[in-house]
C-alpha cells in the first residue's frame, strides 16, 4: 500500500478517535483527507465541503444563526455617531493587537508561522489588517459596573441593545473561547495537531484557522468576566 495511503489511514483515525473523546458525531469520510506528495502536512481536499475543519470550529466555537438580544457598549462619540448614521461601523481588531489578540491562539496551538517576520511585522498582525469586527455581550452582564467604565466612559457613554441575526454570507456572529493551557484540556485543534504530527510526522492545516484566532483569548487577563461575542465580516 502506498505510504500516503497508511498516513491518510491513520489520519482518518486519529481524527474519529478525537471527535468521539470530544462528543462529536459527525460523519467522516476519509476521501476529505489529503496527504499531498513530497509534503509534511495533511490537509482536506479542495474538494470537500470542509466539514472536518467546521466540525472543529462549530465545536468550540458555535456560530449564533438565530436572533438574539446583545449589548453593546460604547463611549460618547460613537454613541452619537451611531444614532446620527443609523449604522454600527465595524472597527479595525488591529487596536487591541497589544492584548494578547491572535498571538496566544498562534502560540498556544504551535502556529509558529504566524509569530514569523512579514516586512518587519508578525505575519499575524498582517492577518488582523483584513479583520473588522463589532464586539458584544450579554444583555445583562455579570460584570456591568466594569462594562460601563472600561468601554463606556465610565458611565458618560452609551448602552445599546441590538437584536440582530447575521444574514450575510461572509458575516460570523461567534462567543469568544476563553482558554487557559495550564489550567483547561487542550482544544480539540491542539490535540489533533499534536496527534498527527507526533504519530505521522505531518502538520494537520485545517481550513478557516487563520479567522479563528480572532474569536479566542487567553484566561487570566479578566477578559473571560465580559462574556463577549463578536461579529466579524471577513
């Protein structure tokens, strides 16, 4: 048998063993594996509908499809800005690139590519030029003294409430995960990472990866007490 045949194999394997630990139930077909030739990773074939990489993705982080009812918080210009336009403009997640933002997703999965120079900058930083996004939480958060004084001036900004569903195609409305290495089971993209490049020698590149990083953040910093959820049109 063909030595990219045994790899795809045990790819397959190491996949199902995975998503069963993780509960999941989706029905695989081991044809969405590919294992290119004079390569050292495995990826899902171009012709899939990519079902292994959302799997992932859903698992950990569940896209909103229904309406819902989120808050959004914001300082005095921008509250009047949005009531004048009618509009929530999206911003630029480049702001917070000081906060640990898309560095800990790449770091804590051994995406050492995205920490690398591009002109100078971390080729994470030039994802994050192409992301542009609205943050939300709960209607009613826990920590609402905080929300008002760290996103709305203290308290001289605004509070809106939004009930949205996402209807454009290329528009995620998503929770962010909020992980810790130390003190939380690895993610599932870590474990499968882990498995098959320690068991078949190649890196596992699963689709839609360099956008998630946008919808995870470390625990311990405080941002888990904002329970937020982000739209993003990507």
């Amino acid at each position: 048998m063909h030595h990219t045949m045994l790899i795809q194999r045990r790819v397959f394997g190491i996949i199902k063993e995975e998503f069963v630990r993780a509960g999941l139930k989706t029905v695989l077909d081991i044809n969405d594996i590919l294992v290119p030739l004079n390569s050292n990773v495995v990826i899902e074939n171009t012709s899939s509908n990519g079902l292994i990489s959302e799997s992932i993705i859903e698992h950990h982080f569940p896209k909103i499809t229904t309406a819902v009812e989120l808050a959004h918080f914001t300082d005095y210009k921008c509250c009047k800005g949005i009531i004048e336009s009618g509009e929530l403009q999206l911003a630029s997640i480049l702001k917070w690139i000081s906060e640990s933002e898309f560095r800990s997703f790449a770091e804590t999965h051994g995406l050492h590519g995205y920490s690398e120079s591009s002109n100078g900058d971390p080729y994470y930083k030039t994802l994050m030029c192409d992301l542009f996004y609205a943050s939300f939480t709960k209607r009613e958060p826990n920590n609402l003294t905080d929300m008002w004084d760290t996103y709305a001036e203290r308290g001289t900004g605004a509070k809106f409430v939004f009930k949205m569903k996402v209807v454009q195609q290329r528009s995620e409305l998503r929770p962010i995960l909020y992980h810790s290495s130390s003190k939380n089971p690895p993610t599932l993209i870590k474990s499968l990472s882990d498995r098959i490049l320690n068991e078949c020698g190649r890196h596992f590149v699963m689709r839609g990866i360099s956008r998630i990083g946008a919808f995870y953040l470390p625990m311990g910093y405080g941002y888990e007490l904002e329970d937020e959820s982000r739209l993003f049109h990507f």
